[in-house]
C-alpha cells in the first residue's frame, strides 16, 4: 500500500452493519495546531452504530461515505506547526472531534493536539481506547452538569455498560452513595467498581426500590427518564443522556424537579485527570472484547445486542 493510502472502515449509505467495508483511502496529514496519529485501537460506542444506521449524529456527518468512530488511542507520527505538547513517538488517547467526524475506524487521524492528552501508562492501547467518549460522558455529565457533591445519591441507570461503568467510579470517587440498575449477573462487579447498591431491573421496578436521589443519570432513556423523575428528591436533577423528550422536562418542572439532555465535548485536560486516576489504581477499564478492524460489523453486531460488560474494542495495530 502506498505512503500516501490507509486503510479504514467506510460505509457508503447507512442501515445494518452490513454496509461497513475495510478500503484504502487517502492518510490525512496535519494542519497547523494538529497532530497525525497512528491509531493502534478504536473504541466502539452506542452512538456508533446508532450513526450507522441513519440516526445518532449522522445528521453532523452528512451524507455518506463516512467512517465512523471517535475513540483513539495510539503514537504521534507527526506535528503540525505550532504544537508543542506532544512530540512524535508520544501515546496518547482522545475523543477528537465530537459529533463532527473523527474516523478512528482507521489507520491515521488527525486532530488538534489539545484533544489528546498522554495515554495512561499502565494499560494497553486496547484499553486506552475504550477511555475517552465513555469516561468524558461520566465526568462531564457528574462533575460539569450535575455537580455532583459528598454524600448525594446518585442512581445511575445501565451500570454496566461503557459510560455506567466509569460513572460508578466517578461518582464513588465524588464521595456520593452509588446506586447502579443491572442484570444480576453484574452486580458483584459494580458492587467491586464501587457501587453501594444495585437494583435488578429485569426483576424489579426500580423505583420501588430506590428513593431520596438527588442525580439520575439515565443512559437508557424511553419511559426509564420519565420513571426516574418517581425517585427524585424535591430538587433533584435527571440527566438524559441518550436524549430528552420533549415532554420531560415540563413533567420535571412540574414535580420540583430538573431534567437536562447531555452531550460529551473532546477535553484533552480531563482525559488527563482521568489518565492519572487510571495510573494510580483508582479507575479501572473493562474491556469485554477486541476486533480486528475487518470485523468491524461484527463489532457492531455483538454491540448492538446491549449485553455489553464495559466496551467493545477494534485494533488496528499490535
């Protein structure tokens, strides 16, 4: 393959996983303030394949063709004028881009270098990767959002997942009291992660077991939002992560109650916060399976079933 070509996941029309392919296509090269990155793993994310199909931030993209992804981590190959943090040889992970296209379903991207930050040192690629829109999306929606406080109760809805796993540490870490929702066979793990309750929800209703919460941070969405607004304190805020209805936040207000959508923004010093926390054994990334990139679809497939422990992973590098 020439110098000057990649490989890459593209899609030339959205619908099922069927219409991504591996093609070569031409390496990006960085402009000023941005660096070239080899991309060793991808990280796969919901918004990933919700894209795919037409929905998600498809609407950002465009038409196709497109590739997908916005989860790096890898080596600076090269720098663009002007950047001085990073140098090439350097591993870094990011989110860069978001909602715009990233193209981590590839050999290279290129970003500005301030959506990067340093790798944490004390993990895989393969692990990095399944960092950044996951771990963003709990500490934007915790920290930023929610201003989450010692001694709050946070119930967090889908635990287990990407975003719900980082979430339950984070939250532990604010020093709040953790209630997670998950199919029983992941309670002792979230119990592990730092989770102080957890609810089955295929066997009960949650809100008749959870009361007196000040954060819902709901990663599920449909009827579970507006069932969340029943465990609330008076004051208390939902964040709709997945996406808000139109309807939510009138039946909120009405209650004494807030609701917010959300949407995770590329922040390089976070992600290096977040590195740190990784480093010292305070966060850990889990990881249920890695891909090759030509098994994209299949990725996408086993993603799709939402029975997913932590992330899915496409490599692209050893």
């Amino acid at each position: 393959m020439s110098a000057s070509l990649m490989r890459a996941v593209v899609q030339d029309g959205v619908g099922g996983p069927e219409v991504m392919r591996v093609a070569e296509v031409p390496r990006p090269a960085p402009l000023p303030t941005e660096v070239l990155v080899r991309v060793h793993a991808a990280g796969i994310n919901p918004v990933d394949w919700k894209t795919r199909s037409g929905g998600g931030v498809a609407g950002v993209l465009g038409e196709p063709p497109f590739t997908l992804g916005w989860d790096v981590s890898g080596v600076v190959e090269e720098t663009g004028f002007g950047v001085t943090r990073f140098s090439p040889g350097d591993e870094v992970y990011g989110m860069p881009w978001f909602p715009r296209a990233a193209g981590a379903y590839a050999e290279y991207v290129t970003a500005p270098a301030r959506q990067f930050a340093r790798k944490p040192a004390s993990i895989t690629h393969e692990q990095a990767a399944a960092v950044p829109l996951a771990a963003l999306t709990a500490w934007q929606a915790l920290i930023d959002t929610a201003d989450v406080q010692p001694g709050q109760r946070v119930l967090v809805h889908a635990a287990a997942g990407g975003v719900g796993h980082f979430t339950v540490q984070f939250a532990k870490l604010l020093g709040a009291h953790v209630i997670g929702t998950a199919s029983s066979a992941r309670h002792d793990w979230l119990t592990s992660l730092g989770a102080d309750e957890v609810v089955d929800y295929t066997t009960v209703r949650f809100e008749e077991a959870v009361h007196d919460v000040d954060v819902v941070i709901d990663l599920v969405g449909d009827d579970t939002s507006t069932r969340s607004l029943e465990v609330l304190r008076p004051g208390g805020l939902i964040v709709a992560i997945p996406g808000i209805s139109p309807a939510l936040p009138g039946a909120a207000a009405a209650k004494g109650l807030r609701a917010t959508a959300f949407l995770v923004e590329p922040d390089g010093p976070a992600l290096a916060r977040i590195a740190g926390l990784i480093d010292a054994g305070e966060v850990t990334v889990e990881v249920e399976e890695i891909f090759p990139l030509k098994e994209a679809a299949l990725a996408h497939t086993r993603g799709e079933t939402g029975r997913t422990r932590g992330k899915l992973v496409l490599q692209l590098a050893p």
